[in-house]
C-alpha cells in the first residue's frame, strides 16, 4: 500500500491512499478500472462531525461523584472533525458522480451512502447521472442507537442507493455474502433454519461498537459489517474497490479481509492519519510528514 496526494501522477500498481480533494484524484485515476465505489460523503448536516475522545482518572479536586463519592476528571485526549455544511450540496456531488461512473467497469456498480436529509433528492440526481434504468436498488441500513426525540418517529436508518454502470450487465455474487438468521426459523425447515437466509434490501446492523476493535474514533465511521456485504456481492476477489469519502478507511479494512485492492481519498489529514494507522502503513518521519499533511492541506 502507498500514500500519494491527488495531484501526482496515479497509477494501479498498488492500493493506494490519496490525500487531497477527491475533485482531483477522481479525474487522474484510469477510467473503467474499478468494480465498485463506494461513496459515504458528508451528509449536509449543516454543522461540523466532531468526535471526542475523553480519559477519566481518579482526582479528589475532580468534577465528577461516582460511586462511593469518589471523584473524577475527564480530560480529552483527541478531537477528530471534518466540516458538514454545503451552500449547493447536489452541486458539489454533481461532477464527482459523473466521474465516477466513467471510472466504473463495465460491470462495475456505485453504492452511494446517505440519510434522509438528502437521499430523495440525491435519488433524482443520481436517475439523471446514471439514468433510471441503471437503478438497482434502495438498501435501508437500520441501527439502533443514540438519543430518541418524543414528538416524531426517531430517524435510525441511513439509505444507500445502487447505480450499476450498464444495466443488466453488472456482476453480484450473492452466494458470495454472508448469510443472516431467519426471523421467524420456525416456519421454515430445520435445514433452511440452519442455513440463514440472503439478506434483503433492508440491513438490520450495530453501529462500530465503541468499545470494540474496529472502532477509530473517526466521526461517522461506518462499520465493517455493512461494507463486508457490499464488498463481497459487488466485486471480483483481486478487483479494484474505490472510496472517494474514505474517512477511516473502512472500505480499506474490508478489502484487506476479503482479497480486494483499493484506492482510498481523503482531504482531511486526520482521516489520512487514521487510515494509515488501521491499515497499519509507516507514516513518514518528522519532517517529511509536515510537508506531505501542508501538501494534501494544499491539494
Ligand atoms: C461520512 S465521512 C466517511 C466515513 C467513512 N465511510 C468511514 O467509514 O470512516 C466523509 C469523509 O469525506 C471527506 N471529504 C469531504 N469532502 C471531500 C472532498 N472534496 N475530497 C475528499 N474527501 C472529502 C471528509 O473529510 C470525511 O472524512
């Protein structure tokens, strides 16, 4: 695996981590090279992703009573952030779905993430990108986690729309993904029960857990699990996967572990970092590493 930045010249001879706007890259990477994208951009929230990392030790001048009285300090131990405010979202997105689409393969296929701020609007310019015919399916990923306002139905699913590049031409292996429990096994045979079913168009998943191993404290991280099933159902094993959003990296992580190669962007440096801590790349030393981060900060 290398770390370039988008402006230098980019070739497939290994997976790649590019930092720099995706704007660029996306324009010098070689057209109908890649099996599948998968893009996760900011959703349009309208404010900055930021999540904090806190540590909490024992100090009698602390903030925090806990148990037995005894108090606590917590202190943050890192802050990771991107911004999330567009004045012309779909214009934004626009030339960069255009683009991709030249770099899908012929059987190639897009996966594009998004929440209900945009998705129906997102919907309508993707029709127009790819046109309506190579529209393959609307996936809900349904979640369970997090605050639950009492005056509307809690909003715990994200959508992801599937655009192939030639209608009816697009490669899916659905033998290829890993099976789920049945919801109700009694009514199918013991043998079917065992077996699991193929996952349908909506995806019941956790968030990262955030204690566990997959967790970067990168904010928005989606979870290996989700990918995993795109991964597998969308491209050849030894394929080219290309993630224009990377964040930490999770396309990266899912490749890995399932023999596909990879093109990664980011222009946050701090996702740049993250990813080459996951998918354990020796950063550059000192020196060199400020002028790579003030290049990609550039680019
Ligand atoms: C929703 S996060 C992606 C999270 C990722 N899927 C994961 O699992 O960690 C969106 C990412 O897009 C990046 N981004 C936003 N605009 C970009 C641009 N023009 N070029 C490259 N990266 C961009 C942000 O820095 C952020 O890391």
């Amino acid at each position: 695996m290398r770390t370039c930045i988008a402006t230098e010249k980019l070739t497939l001879d290994d997976d790649l981590v590019i930092a720099g706007d995706n704007a660029v890259a996306l324009a010098r990477l070689p057209e109908a090279s890649f099996d599948l994208i998968y893009m996760d951009p900011p959703f349009n929230t309208g404010r900055a992703q930021l999540r904090r990392t806190l540590a909490v030790s024992a100090d009698p001048d602390g903030a925090h009573v806990g148990f037995g009285g005894r108090r606590y300090r917590t202190s943050l131990l890192s802050k990771l952030a991107y911004d999330d405010e567009f004045g012309d979202y779909l214009a934004f997105l626009e030339p960069r779905l255009r683009r991709a689409r030249d770099l899908l393969a012929a059987d190639g296929t897009l996966y594009f993430h998004i929440d209900y701020r945009e998705a129906h609007y997102c919907k309508l310019l993707l029709d127009e990108v790819f046109g309506r015919e190579a529209f393959l399916n609307e996936l809900i990923w349904s979640y369970d986690y997090g605050a639950k306002p009492r005056r509307r139905w809690p909003a715990k699913h994200d959508t992801i729309l599937v655009y192939v590049r030639t209608p009816g031409g697009h490669h899916f292996d659905c033998e290829a993904v890993e099976r789920e429990p049945y919801m109700a096994p009694g009514l199918v045979s013991a043998e079917k029960a065992a077996r699991g079913k193929r996952p349908t168009d909506v995806w019941f998943h956790t968030i990262v857990p955030t204690n566990g191993r997959e967790k970067t404290g990168y904010p928005t991280q989606k979870p290996e699990g989700v990918l995993r099933r795109i991964v597998a159902a969308s491209s050849h094993p030894g394929g080219w996967c290309l993630d224009p959003f990377a964040g930490s990296g999770t396309l990266g992580a899912v490749c890995r572990q399932l023999g596909r190669r990879f093109v990664l962007i980011d222009h946050n440096p701090e996702a740049i970092a993250v990813i080459c801590a996951r998918l354990g790349v020796t950063r550059l030393p000192g020196r060199e590493a400020r002028t790579a981060r003030a290049r990609a900060a550039r680019a």
